[in-house]
C-alpha cells in the first residue's frame, strides 16, 4: 500500500475541507435510491453515478461523509491526513460504534504542510507523524459523538487488525531505524504506554496487516516489501520478496499487553523447495506447508530471505480471519500482475490460491479485505488503472463464486482502504485514503449469516479462473491419475507431462 497516490483528479484541500464541512446530509443524497431494492444473488445490482461525484453505488444505498482530514477533532486539533487501515468495535455505550483508523503518514513523504500529522500526547517517537484515531458514531443516525487520537508517534501506518479481546494492532509499513513493528492500540484508554510500546517479538519489517486466529491466539501477518518487484516480465524471475508469517505467543490470556509477554516467529515455508514462488501456483491449488523460525524478529525480513524453501510472494496487503480459514492477497500477484487472493487452513496447514485476477473488471491490484456480516468476501483496490481511467473499487465474491461491484472511488484515484462493517452489521464503513475520508454506507445489505460465512470460507475458488487445459494436457492427466487443475499446475511449474 503505498504512501500518497498520485492525484490526478486533484482538488484543492481548502476545496475538499469546505466540502467536508458543508453537512454530511447533502452528500448522503448522492448515491440514494430506493431503499427496498432487491438484492441479486451477485451482488447488489449496477453502480449509479453520484451527483455528489465521491462514491458510485448500487441503488437503494446510501452514504455519509463521516470524518475528512484537516477538519476538526474533539479537542480541537486537526484531523491527521492519509486514512488506511480500519477496523469497527461495540462503543462504549450502547447504540455506538468505535472505528479505530490508521494514518500512514511519515515524515519522509510528502512536501511541509501537505500532511496534517497526528498529534498525540503520549508519542512513540516525538520526530513522527504517524499514528491512529477513533471515531464513534451513532448507530442509528451515523453521525460523530466523537473523535481522538489513540496512538502516535509511529511512522507508515499502513493496515493492521482487531484482536479478538477488542484493541486494534497497527502496522508500520518501514524498515526505517527504530521502526517497522506492530503496536497495541486500547481504544479505551489511548494515554496508556501500551500504545508507544512495540510488539517486538512480532518482528521488525514492513509490515502491512495482521489478524488473530480467535480459536488459537495465533497471529497471522503479511509483509509488502517492494523489493525486486516487477509489474512485467516473467513472473518465474520477477516474483519479490514479501512473507507471510506467524506468531505465537507465549501468553494467551487474551487481554490487552498479553501479546508483549513475547513468543514464537515463524515464517510460511514449504518442502518442495521447487514450489516457493507463489506467483507460479493456479487457482485451487494446495500445498501442506511448514512453518520455519525465525531466531531473530529484528531482522525478521533478512532472515526469511535466507530461508531456501520459503515461500515468495510480492507484495502482500490484506489480512482477515474467519470460519477457519485465514485470508490475505498479494497486490500485483500473478501472471498478469492483477493480484492474488490466497487462504489458509491451519487445521490442515494448507495453503490454497483462491482467485488470481486474469481480468481487470473482476480484480485489479487488492488490498484490505474483510468477510462481510452476510458471508461474502470484499476487497478494496490499491491503484487499479482499468476501470474508468483509473477508479478504484470495492469488490465483492460470492461462496458461489461470482463477482460483483460494490462502491467506486469517484473523487479521486486514491485507494479505498479499511473496510469493516459494525457490529449490528448495518453499517459498511471505508477509508479514502486522499484526500483522507471516512465514508459511513448504509442500505439494504444482507442479514447476517454465520452459516453462509462458513460456506465462504469453505467455498470453492471461482470456476472462470480455472486454467485453460489442452487436450493433450488432459490426456497426460489421465495417465498420472491427476486432475486436470493439478496437471495445469505442474505444466505451469515446469514439470513435463504432456
């Protein structure tokens, strides 16, 4: 996830300040329609324009601009810019919902004054900008109680994730000195030292996001380390260096501070040292993988990269738990460099390719991603550029497979980012990140199904994805008693059948 995207459809932020502030209600009529539309099995139906020219969607939905950068918080400060990863918990009172947002802000990027930093009174490191905010809105008018900031002085806040005892973990996307770890952030009490402390046990690289397996403890987290990354080429030469890892703590009392007790780092490997380029798998392949450990978390990345049979992937962006199966993708994975999106079974310690983008209006370049109150997944797009001259997306898939739109980025060609319903799952609530604001959705979503999560996360990959098999390919395939989707995928490996 990069830092600022380039603003080509740039507005002034004196402009979009005086928009933010012109009253949430006029802007909610933009994308309004009849709130009794029926839902199709795919989806919710075609995107709308917005009069309001921020956010296309269905119709029958609805949205608020909730927060936006560099107008005012609670106290008076300035609201801090770049809006990324996000994540929705019950408030404090009832009828309330506190997001807890990052802000991946860093002294190094950006010209003096085109960021509003986070200032917090209790700062990791006072020489940066970065950090996190909460804002709690009320669940029936959506509108903002109030906002604060509850962590600061950390650099590149990029995702993160919600722990299963209620505090959000915030990544730092660097490897710049004294940075790149994961923090604690308590929503409830956002003075405490918690949130200045590093989870150094974690590791220290360019962490992106994070989840917690609610069964185990077990943390799971990606790494978006751009090196010897190509958007082109050979993906047999080109695949980068980004890991996916694991830690496992030592305490599991699962409360907040728990997960500084330290623990165990390992990162995702597997036997056939011939299978670690994880550009190079097809769609519903699996692999039993093993979990190799990483002896040093401060040099977390470098050791990986002399693990022979760790697996490579790119660039790996998003991370979610759900059902029994932990999901995350690579950005620009695969052979067209569209993305990947992969799942993992720790049960069975399996890795599986879920959907690998071969067409840019299915998928092109996710980033966060979630698994939505009714059971589907949804994904929000990082510099997607086929899509009416580069509009980002968020995108959703059905257990059955199908694909479907859900909200375009109309204002500019930043990214959407942190998408998370609320708990009563009657709210969608997204990030842009620039100009940075909070959009509150609303409409006639789904009921929650827990049984339909469940089929998600046990869901076969989508059929159009398959790849093309030859005749002679499958000819081969009955020979070797395989299947025609593990032949392809040794064709692709380089193992000769045919």
């Amino acid at each position: 996830m990069g830092l600022r995207g380039n603003w080509d459809r740039r507005i002034s932020r004196r402009a979009f300040i005086g928009m933010g502030g012109m009253g949430a209600a006029a802007l909610a009529l933009g994308a309004a329609g009849s709130r009794g539309a029926g839902a199709a099995e795919a989806g919710y139906g075609p995107l709308y324009p917005d009069p309001g020219g921020v956010v296309d969607l269905p119709r029958g939905f609805q949205y608020r601009i909730i927060s936006a950068e560099g107008t005012k918080l609670s106290n008076g400060a300035p609201v801090p810019s770049d809006f990324d990863g996000m994540a929705a918990f019950p408030g404090t009172k009832r009828g309330t919902t506190m997001l807890v947002r990052n802000h991946e802000l860093s002294i190094n990027e950006g010209a003096p004054g085109d960021n509003e930093p986070v200032q917090g009174s209790n700062p990791y490191d006072p020489n940066q900008i970065g950090g996190t905010s909460a804002v709690v809105v009320d669940n029936d008018s959506r509108k903002v109680l109030r906002d604060f900031v509850t962590s600061s002085g950390q650099t590149t806040n990029c995702a993160g994730g919600a722990t299963p005892w209620g505090t959000w973990l915030t990544c730092e996307e660097t490897k710049e000195a004294g940075h790149g770890y994961v923090f604690e952030v308590n929503p409830r009490n956002p003075r405490s030292d918690l949130s200045k402390t590093p989870i150094r046990e974690m590791g220290r690289f360019s962490h992106e996001a994070v989840d917690i397996d609610p069964e185990t403890g077990i943390a799971y987290l990606t790494e978006d380390d751009p090196s010897g990354v190509s958007n082109s080429g050979d993906p047999a030469a080109e695949t980068g260096a980004s890991f996916l890892y694991r830690f496992i703590p030592k305490n599991r009392a699962r409360r907040p501070g728990a997960l500084l007790g330290g623990g165990r780092l390992q990162v995702m490997a597997i036997d056939e040292t011939t299978r670690t380029n994880a550009d190079l798998y097809r769609r519903g392949q699996r692999f039993e993988v093993v979990w190799a450990d990483i002896t040093n978390p401060d040099a977390a990345h470098e050791q990986a990269l002399l693990t022979p049979n760790a697996i490579k992937f790119n660039r790996l962006e998003g991370a979610f738990f759900r059902g029994g199966a932990f999901w995350f993708d690579d950005t620009n994975g695969g052979e067209n460099r569209l993305g990947q999106i992969f799942r993992y079974f720790p049960a069975t310690n399996t890795l599986e390719l879920f959907y690998e983008g071969n067409d840019p209006n299915k998928m092109e370049s996710p980033d966060n991603i979630t698994i939505t109150p009714f059971g589907d997944l949804w994904f929000a797009e990082d510099e997607a550029v086929s899509d009416g001259n580069s509009l980002n997306r968020v995108m959703g898939v059905t257990p059955g497979g199908q694909v479907y739109k859900f909200a375009r980025n109309v204002l500019t060609d930043s990214e959407f980012a942190g998408p998370t319903f609320s708990p009563d799952g009657r709210t969608f609530f997204v990030n842009i990140q620039n100009p940075g604001i909070t959009l509150a959705i609303w409409g006639p979503f789904r009921y929650r199904n827990t049984s339909r999560q469940a089929r998600m996360s046990a869901a076969a990959p989508p059929e159009e994805f398959a790849p093309r098999v030859s005749g002679e390919l499958a000819e081969a395939a009955g020979r070797y008693g395989m299947g025609t989707l593990e032949a392809a995928a040794f064709d692709r490996l380089g193992v000769p059948l045919a």
